[in-house]
C-alpha cells in the first residue's frame, strides 16, 4: 500500500504547461535528500526571534525547508537562535536558480509556530536576502483540542493531524506537517483512545484549516474552523476503497520514483493528496466521495492518462512512457506576430493527454509522452480560430525534439452590439458581461460593445445599466453578427429556507439559479447558479437586480460530490422578471440536505466585524482608516497581482462617490519605485502591502490567492465574494437596492 503525503494547494491547474502566470504554490515537505546539499551553491542568511515585546528569544528553534526544481525531495535544516535572538543559515542554495520554494518555522516553549515562505516562480530572479522578511515576532501560545469521531460517532484513536493550515499571504501563512512537528522537536498531534487530539503551539483565536489521516480512513480536511480549548469535534469519514495500477512499457524498474497526485475540489477549499507508487506498481488507499482530479507525476517519465475520480470506477490504471519535447509558433496569419496563451492540444484515442500553451510571443515548448498524436491550436476565450481545420498527425520518440510547423490564427471577427432604452436613446457605460466571471465590457457614448462568440455553443451576454435598474439578458444566436439589447426593468426575488418540520434554517448557503432560453439557437438553453448568499436570523434570503430575459429559482446545494449529478440540491420552481412573486418563496429541504448545508454554514466566513488593516506600507496615497467614516459600504479586496483590483478600481470609479470605499491588500511582493509607478498610474484606489506584523490576509482569513469582503456602514459583514467575480455587477445591485 502506497504511503500517503498531503500537499496543500492554493490553486491548481493540471495537465498544463507553458508560460501562463503560475497560481500561487506552496512548499513541499517530505523526506530529506542527502545528496543534494553538495552540489549546489550556497549563501548564508540570518534573522532574528523576537517575542511580542521585541524582546530577543534565546534557544528558539529554528528549521528551514527548501526544495529544487520539481523534486520532492525536501532539505531540512535546523539552527537556534542565540542570546541576541539571531540565527543563520549557511548550507541553503538562496541564490541557485533552480531553487523553487524556501519554508522558515520557528518555535520556543510557550510560543505559538510562526513560518516565512518564499515561492519562486521559475525564470524569476535568484532569491536576495536582504530584500527577505525572515525576522520572526513569536505570539504567546495557545492549545487546541479536537475529538476526532467517525461517521457513526464513535472516537476514532490513531488519528493524525496531517496538516495545519493558518491562512495569510505567502510569506507568513502557516503550514504544519510531520515533518515540521518532528523536526521542531515537538509530537506529531495523534488522537488517544478516546479520540482525543491536543494540538499544541498554535496561535490564539485563529482559524485553521485541520486534515486528518488514519490507515482506515480517507484523508478528511475540516475546513475553517476555530481551534481552542473547547474541544471541535470532527468527523473522519471512511470513504470508498480505491486502486491505482501503475505501468511502464519501457521502464518498469523505475515505477516506484513515481507519485500519484489527487487534487480534491470542495467549497471550504482545495487540497491534495499524494501516494508514493512501490515497486510493484499497486497503491491502495481510500477516498472521499468528492470532486477529485487524479494524475502521475514522475522526475523523468510522462503519463498519458489522467482520471476525474468516480465511485463506481474504483481501479484507475497509469502508463508511464520516456519523453519528447514537443516545440514550435503560433501566429496571427495577417500580421506574423505571435498570439499569447493560444492552448496546443495533444489527443489519441478522441481524449485529450496534453496541452501546452503559448508565451507572449506565441512560442510554446513542453514535454510529452513518446506516442502518436493529432496536435491542434484552441482558444477558449473564443478571440483567436484556426484558419482552416489544421489538424496535424505526429509521432513523438524518446528524447528527442518534434519541430512542428507554425501555426497561424486568425482574430475572430467581433459581434457588434448595441444596448438603449426603451425609447431607442443609446446608453453609455453599460455593463456588458459575455457570462458570468468574466471581465465586464462598457459601452461607449453611442450605447456600442463588441462581444466574440467564443469557443462554447449558448453564450450568454448580460447587459446591465450602472445607476438605473434597468438590464437585459439573451443568448448569443448562433449566426448573429449584430446584437441589439433593450433594457427592461428588474425584479427582485425573496426567500427563506426551512427543514422539513418548517424551522428555519438560519446562516445557510442559499442560492439564485438562473435559466435562459434561445429560440433562434433551437430552443437550446443555458442554466446555472450566479449568487449564493447566506440566510439571516429568520432563514429568508433576499437576490435583487433580476434580469428581464431569463427565469429564476431558489435553491439549495450541498457538498461537490465525485459525480456532478449526485449532488444533493433542492430548488424552487422557475419564475420570470414579469410574474416574480410578491410573496417569499418557500423552499424545503430534507434531512440529508439540512445536514450538508449546517455543515457549510459552519465555515468560517470572515471576521464578523471589520477590523483595522494595520498596514505601514501603502501603494497609491494615504493610509485609509477602514473602521471609521461614513461609507455605506467597506469593500476590502485582496490580490496577489494588479490584475486583481481592475474591476475593484471600476467599482470605485462608478460608485466612488455612491458611498462605496474600496481599499485594496498585496502582498508584500511589490517591491520596486517602477513597479510602485505602474500600479499608482492604472489605479486609483488606495492598495495595503501586507507584511509579518500587519498579516492581514491570515487576520481575515484569505490565502494569496485572495478574494472580496464587503462590510456595511455599522462595520459588520454583509457577505464574502468569492474570487472577486462579478464585483461590478455585484457592487451596482447593493447600490442601487440599499434600501
């Protein structure tokens, strides 16, 4: 039986790669490679260990993890800090270019863990250590404990904590692991007989993310939750037994290099799990019943399978091959420039095993399995085509380098727009969304857009008047080369969620689900869920700014199930703008549902109350006092780039002066007097660089990937939006419905 390692994920894109922005990443921490320290240059660097009074910490501990390239293997180094608090390290690669991430922890008794992480994205600088924040503040600590049961609430004894996760920027989120427990000299946290856990050394009133591990069970995170003395009961759940076989045709001697990698998607989260492949190619294990992403990875062999996982498919075969490398262009066939983020596919068998994608300069270059292939460009954002059915037959060997022949594009012609009033007048700075979760579109003074058809069948296009509440919703027609969309007034919908005695059900996930309808497409139609918010006090739920052109219902949707269609959902019936009922819709859920979405309200939202940021760092003017003032709404946004705050600067600039404050938090990646200029001239709204003492992503409980929480003029929240998507959209409704 494989053994088994968590990894945690922040964000994960698999089966691609190429030169696109990388998503946030964090440390791998497993084994330490023995060899590996000679080879490589070193540098030294120091930091100090202070408590919360500044005041030095002799004899802290200090260990230091940092892996290379993709491997991993991990080296782990240890050092205590002396009478001044100081510590150095001398044996770490900082400056070797293929250093890929560096993870600093430092414990002393009656402190809580504090860590430094430092991700480095490939083709990135050599790390620098004086531009490094590795200098620690220890926080006095605190204990938490957790009764771990199973499904049937009986204790469960051997259960270990697998993995703790404290959320915050890169450089000062918290991950503890085994090897991080034992390697600071402290117990792995293990449930006793009465299924009792105490985890030690953990900072006070904080929120953690807890993955649990038993050889009988499926790994099982708890998402969000608080840690203290009380005792959190978590439920370890059995899962579903499943097998991986793995092969190689060529190099069966080196299977057990390999790891089988399970990327689980949930709504608190999203995380990994990891099984080491032995030498007869068998690992058995368990998992959830969840949406899960299974895949291979290799140090010098490629797969050409990969798995979405399912119940009724237990055993999931793997087949590593030796690998090419696969290089070539792809061009606009009118100019000979390169197009950016064009996708490569690699297909047999009428399933897809690889995909590259372009650079900025259209160029692409990556490995694949030795094999033979139909190879075709694709453009899921529908702006770039083919210029005929190019598809090309190639036959990939063993180290060597396939040359294809350049591919052209052609820019897809656009589908010229027009939004007006009733009475034929044009409007002007119309919010024009092509779906959901995409970047908004304003019209000119002449009411006019320009929209492409996409790459999918059905495309939605929403148009939405920033300060009336006036919008439009229609599908794309399938031949249409010009759009004109009138505006029409809204409607609002109220609901409230009950059990099946008719209790409310209060803090619950409650969602708006919309349906659109195309006869002009043969009456195809698209649906899905736009917002979800969460119920108040009396189980109602209230979505205003329904759009003319579509059909609404309530619903309601439990935990992401490894077969989309086994979800357990309940939904209202559909209603139109016209015919919205004055009355609440009334939606009922059964038992298994009200237990699933208990489940989701527990997850930690966000602070309740807004709380000051704290920063001493700013980008774009003056440090801005979130707590206090006259702004009818806060909106805090957290980025890790400057694309994060483009549609957050729209919302300042159309609703700015609506009462809206829209502040800004980075991380304290942004360095730079030409970085601080390019950010100050393409926005205008005040940015927090966060930092070890402000922590203001952990405080408020985001990972670098970020996300948007909205506060009211009392200072307390009204929701979380998630991503950030749909902000403009979103922002307009409670402008304009804030009453």
């Amino acid at each position: 039986m494989g053994s088994q390692l968590a990894i945690p994920v922040e964000a994960v894109e698999p089966q691609i790669t190429g030169s696109s922005e990388a998503p946030a990443e964090t440390p791998v921490v497993t084994q330490p490679n023995e060899d590996s320290e000679e080879l490589l240059p070193n540098a030294a660097f120091s930091g100090f260990v202070k408590d919360e009074f500044g005041q030095p910490i002799e004899r802290a501990k200090v260990v230091a993890f940092y892996q290379l390239k993709e491997q991993r293997e991990v080296v782990s180094l240890a050092d205590t800090s002396d009478a001044e608090g100081r510590f150095e390290f001398t044996d770490i690669p900082l400056t070797n270019p293929d250093l890929k991430s560096l993870a600093i922890y430092s414990h002393a008794s009656g402190h809580a863990i504090q860590s430094r992480r430092v991700h480095r994205h490939s083709g990135s600088p050599p790390l620098n250590a004086d531009l490094l924040d590795l200098d620690f503040e220890l926080q006095p600590e605190a204990i938490g404990i957790v009764d771990v049961i199973d499904e049937g609430g009986q204790p469960v004894a051997g259960a270990v904590l697998n993995q703790l996760q404290l959320k915050g920027e890169t450089l000062t989120s918290l991950y503890l692991y085994r090897d991080v427990w034992e390697q600071l000299g402290l117990p792995v946290p293990t449930s006793d007989e009465n299924g009792r856990m105490e985890i030690p050394s953990i900072s006070q009133a904080s929120v953690y993310d807890v993955q649990l591990v038993h050889p009988k069970f499926a790994k099982t995170p708890i998402w969000e939750t608080p840690l203290s003395e009380t005792p959190l009961t978590a439920v370890i759940e059995k899962g579903n037994p499943v097998k991986f076989v793995v092969k190689s045709p060529t190099d069966s001697d080196k299977i057990d290099q390999a790891k089988i990698e399970v990327v689980v998607n949930e709504i608190g989260g999203v995380f990994m799990v990891v099984c080491d492949v032995p030498e007869d190619g068998i690992v058995e294990t368990r998992l959830r019943d969840a949406n899960s992403n299974i895949s291979i990875k290799h140090p010098t062999l490629v797969s050409r399978s990969w798995h979405f996982y399912r119940k009724d498919k237990p055993t999931m075969e793997f087949s590593l091959h030796r690998a090419g490398t696969v290089r070539g262009r792809v061009v606009d066939a009118e100019t000979g420039d390169g197009v950016g983020q064009m996708s490569i596919s690699f297909s047999a068998n009428h399933r897809q095993l690889h995909l590259l994608r372009t650079d900025a300069e259209g160029y692409y270059e990556g490995e694949v399995a030795e094999g033979e292939y139909l190879v075709q460009i694709e453009d899921n954002q529908g702006q770039w085509k083919a210029t005929e059915d190019d598809r090309r037959e190639i036959h990939v060997e063993a180290n060597e380098t396939v040359q294809m022949k350049t591919f052209t594009a052609t820019k897809s012609a656009p589908i010229q727009g027009r939004v007006l009033f009733e009475s034929g007048k044009p409007v002007a700075n119309a919010i024009v969304l092509q779906g959901f979760r995409q970047k908004p579109i304003l019209t000119d003074t002449d009411g006019k857009f320009a929209v492409v058809r996409g790459s999918r069948r059905n495309q939605v296009v929403y148009a939405i008047h920033p300060t009336k509440k006036l919008s439009r919703v229609t599908i794309l027609p399938n031949e249409a080369k010009h759009l004109e969309m009138v505006l029409a007034p809204e409607g609002s919908l109220n609901g409230v969620v009950i059990d099946s005695d008719g209790n409310a059900l209060v803090d619950v996930p409650a969602s708006l689900k919309i349906q659109v309808s195309s006869r002009s497409n043969g009456g195809s139609n698209m649906s899905t869920t736009i917002r979800t918010k969460q119920t108040d006090q009396e189980g109602a739920v209230r979505f205003d700014g329904l759009i003319e052109g579509a059909h609404y219902a309530l619903e309601a949707n439990g935990k992401f199930r490894s077969s989309f269609g086994e979800r357990l959902r309940q939904s209202s019936r559909f209603f139109d703008v016209a015919a919205a009922p004055w009355e609440d819709v009334e939606l009922k859920v059964h038992s298994a549902l009200e237990a699933e979405l208990n489940e989701l309200a527990r997850y930690q939202q966000a602070p309740g109350t807004i709380q000051p940021l704290r920063a001493t760092n700013w980008l774009n003017g003056d440090p801005v006092d979130v707590v206090s003032g006259e702004a009818n709404f806060r909106l805090i946004v957290f980025g890790r780039s400057k694309n994060s705050f483009q549609e957050a600067n729209l919302v300042h600039q159309f609703y700015g002066d609506q009462g809206v404050q829209v502040v800004g938090v980075v991380g304290n990646k942004i360095s730079g007097s030409e970085n601080r200029d390019v950010w100050a001239r393409e926005l205008q709204i005040p940015i927090a660089v966060d930092d070890g003492n402000a922590k203001m992503f952990s405080r408020y409980g985001f990972d670098s990937n970020g996300g948007v929480l909205l506060y009211g003029a009392d200072g307390q929240l009204i929701e979380r939006i998630n991503g950030g998507r749909d902000l403009l959209w979103i922002m307009r409704n409670h402008v304009l419905y804030r009453d």
